[in-house]
C-alpha cells in the first residue's frame, strides 16, 4: 500500500551512549519505507529505554498520540519487540490502529493488523517478547544475587562516596567500588559528627554551604543524608534484597562500631524529624499543652516590645512566656546531665560489645555454609535450611546490638562538665537532648496567678 505518511520508531533497552543502535533500527526502516513508497513524516527515538518496564517512554506517548490527530497513519518498527514487550499494551495499540486504520510494518515483513491473522501473528511475536525479558529478569536476578552472595559489589547505582575501577575477575573484570574523594570524607566526617550529636541538619546544610551535591545534582538535606547513613554498603556490608549476607569485598568507610552506633541514633524510638526551617526556640514544637496535650508554639506578637511566649495553638486556652519556663527546664536538665555519669556507671560496659559478638559469629556462620555449599559439601536444601534459622537469630541479634549501644546524644554532655557542655551546645544539640531524656508539660495556673517552677512538669523517660 503506497502513499502512506509514516513514522519511525526506534528503541533499545541498554546503549552505550553511542546511540549506535537506534541508529540502525532507522537506517533499516527508511530503507523499508522507500520500498513501500511511504513518506517519513516524524521519526521517535527511545534510546536506553527497556518496553517491559512501567517507566514512560516518550517517543511512544508522542506517537501514539499522532496516530490518533491523525498526523500519520503508518509504523515502521525494526521487529515488534521494539514497539513493545508488553501484551496488555499490544492489545491498546491494536484498538488503537483499528480505529485509524493504521498500517504496521517491521523490517522483516508487514503485520497486517486489520486481519485476524495479523493480529496473531503480533500477538504471538508480543508473547515471545514478553517470554524473552521475564527469561532475562530472571537470569539478570540470579547472577546478582550470585554476586553478591560472594561479597561483590553488584551492577547498579554508584553509592555517594564510592567509584567503580574495572579489576580481573574470572577471566574478566568486575567494576569494583572503590573509595572516591572527597565525597568518601564527607560521609566519614558525617558519621563522625552524627556520633558526637550534630543533627542530620547542622552536618547537611555545612555540606550544603561547600557545595556537595548527590550523583544526580541533588541537594542533600538532612532526610536524604540519614537514609545515606542508614546503608550497610559504607561498613564494607553486602546486602541482597534487604538481608546481610557478609563482609563484601570493597573498602568500607567506616567500621563496623561506628555503623552500628549511628543506627542506634538514627532509629532510636521517639526520634524527631525535622522539616522547614530550622527551630528558633528551644521547646517550640517539644513541650506539652497541660490542658489538651497539644505541642506549644511560638506566640507571634506585633508589636516587638512584647516578650516572645509559648502559646498552645489547637486549645488557645495556655500561654507562658518563654523565658521562665526556659529557664526552669534547663536548669532540671543540667542538673540531670550532671547526675547521668553515676546513672551510666551501673550499665555493664561489656554488654553491647557481648552483643556485637555474638551478630558477628552468626554472620561469620552464614559465610561458612555459603563455602560449604559452594564447595560442594551441603546441597541447596541444606544451605536453605541452614540460611533460615540463622537469618532469624541474626535479626535478634542485630535489634540486641542497636538496643545495648550508648546513647551519644547525652553521653558527651554528662558528669562535672555538664553544665559548660551544655551552654557551648547549639540549639539543636540542646533540643535533641532535650528529647531523648525527658517530656515537658506545661501546666495550667489560675487566673492572674504568676508563674510558679512547679508548673513545668518533666517526666523522665527510660
């Protein structure tokens, strides 16, 4: 069928950057559009874009929404794999070329899809296609979990801090991780700081001010910087959908006591997140409304005269000013802080190391019956029987280590030199700590009673 207006389309899954590939997918489809006598309107390229996927491809929308304004009524794909891969979409683009009367052609031959059998035939190549990536998902899925049982570093995004350097590997090579600086310094600097009690915000808004961005141009605030700490990759950890198989290969940034005590901070129960600007008030957002429980807030005042106070915005019924009510709690707290040495004195100093121990034999257990199977000593079912009930006491045994590390959010403020320690803190530091030793409430007095010490009420948490 001559004189039909066509248009291109061109797609591969993985390119090299040389866009090689789509450009002979076109070289092809022009030729076949000159031999059928077909005008090339448009041409749509969806380079490096896989069609089994749900991520959207752009070139495809735009072409689709062509055939329907009726600028073309004609495709030329390479195969019908190119088109698509997905057989719910097959059918879509089948509907869709009924209602227009649009031609399809591949290089190898034209699939008429007015026809019964020309809808078959493109439901059959849909089906193989479709066959043919699950094949490939499954075969991708299992040599990375193959790779990464064997403490390798896996093909994927490279993590903030690391680069990948080409090694011999079986004849081959392996982009192994290896340390980058100066962002490998950021992310030892970040855990070094997390540790002695800089918040996710102080430590991201100095890296914020230097300059460091994330792979992708990203700012790293502090959300994106705690789930940066948060990954094992950085204590030399290998992990494969969630579960810890060992020690990898690659250079770690940080040791494992340090891993293990920032995951003690970051996950530590009550732990506040905050969002915005940074807090200006040092119980904004903390204490407690003594008549319905709500977080006070800062009264905002017209006039500047006026002394800035707490106010309870759900009930609106308590108001204080700040600053007594500041001074009552950090005095409490101080006095706290400097009775917390005695207090730390009677934990057992040897407990968490028992526990990190104890993590670190299981996982050294797990590595032996991977050698074992790998050997060829125990089979697979034995090596899936041994996994489960060593997976199971390895998660008891790494919520023991997170439970039994020390608190350094007030273990560096504690004993003789509390009170200097805490005067040299910054707001945050002193909100932080504020949050993990006590809530503060704020209780009603009668009316035109002054304010009395007693009506801040702080109760100690565990």
């Amino acid at each position: 069928m001559t004189g039909r207006r066509a248009g291109i389309y061109a797609r591969i899954s993985l390119d090299d950057g040389s866009a090689l590939g789509v450009g002979r997918q076109i070289d092809d489809c022009t030729a076949e559009a000159q031999r059928r006598g077909w005008t090339v309107m448009d041409e749509y390229v969806d380079n490096n874009v896989s069609a089994s996927k749900s991520k959207p491809r752009p070139e495809y929308v735009r072409l689709l929404d062509d055939v329907e304004q009726g600028r073309i009524d004609a495709v030329i794909v390479w195969d019908v794999d190119r088109l698509t891969r997905k057989p719910a979409e097959l059918e879509t683009f089948i509907d869709l070329a009924d209602r227009h009367g649009l031609s399809l052609a591949s290089v190898g031959g034209e699939i008429d899809l007015a026809t019964p059998q020309g809808r078959l035939t493109a439901r059959i190549k849909g089906s193989v296609a479709r066959h043919e990536a699950e094949q490939m998902g499954r075969r991708i899925a299992r040599k990375a979990e193959q790779t990464a049982r064997e403490g390798l570093s896996t093909v994927g995004p490279t993590p903030f801090g690391y680069e990948r350097r080409e090694v011999p590997r079986n004849g081959g090579t392996l982009g192994m991780l290896v340390p980058y600086e100066p962002e490998a310094g950021w992310v030892r600097d970040a855990y070094a700081r997390l540790l002695a009690g800089d918040t996710l915000r102080q430590i991201s808004l100095e890296m914020d001010a230097a300059g460091v961005k994330g792979r992708r141009g990203n700012r790293i605030v502090g959300s994106v910087l705690g789930n940066m700490l948060r990954r094992p990759v950085y204590a030399g950890i290998r992990v494969y959908k969630g579960e810890r198989l060992g020690a990898g290969e690659w250079e770690p940034l940080v040791d494992m006591e340090t891993f293990d005590r920032a995951q003690a901070i970051l996950d530590a129960p009550g732990r506040f997140h905050t969002r915005g600007t940074a807090p200006r008030y040092l119980l904004s957002g903390i204490a407690l409304c003594g008549r319905c429980g709500a977080k006070l807030r800062p009264k905002v005042h017209v006039s500047r005269k006026r002394a800035p106070a707490y106010m309870c915005p759900d009930c609106t019924r308590l108001t204080r000013l700040m600053e007594p009510v500041d001074a009552v709690v950090q005095a409490v707290i101080v006095a706290r802080l400097e009775s917390l040495d005695l207090d730390l004195a009677d934990v057992d100093p040897g407990e968490h190391q028992a526990a990190r121990e104890a993590r670190d034999a299981l996982t050294a257990r797990m590595d032996t019956a991977a050698d074992e199977y790998a050997a060829g000593r125990i089979n697979a079912r034995q090596l899936a029987r041994i996994t489960e009930t060593l997976e199971a006491d390895l998660a008891k045994a790494e919520r023991r280590v997170l439970a039994t590390a020390p608190n350094p959010t007030v273990a560096g403020a504690t004993g003789k030199g509390a009170a200097a320690a805490w005067e040299a803190s910054p707001l945050e530091q002193k909100r932080s700590i504020i949050r993990a030793l006590c809530e503060v409430t704020v209780l009603p007095s009668g009316p035109g009673q002054r304010f009395k010490p007693e009506e801040v009420r702080i109760d100690w948490k565990a």
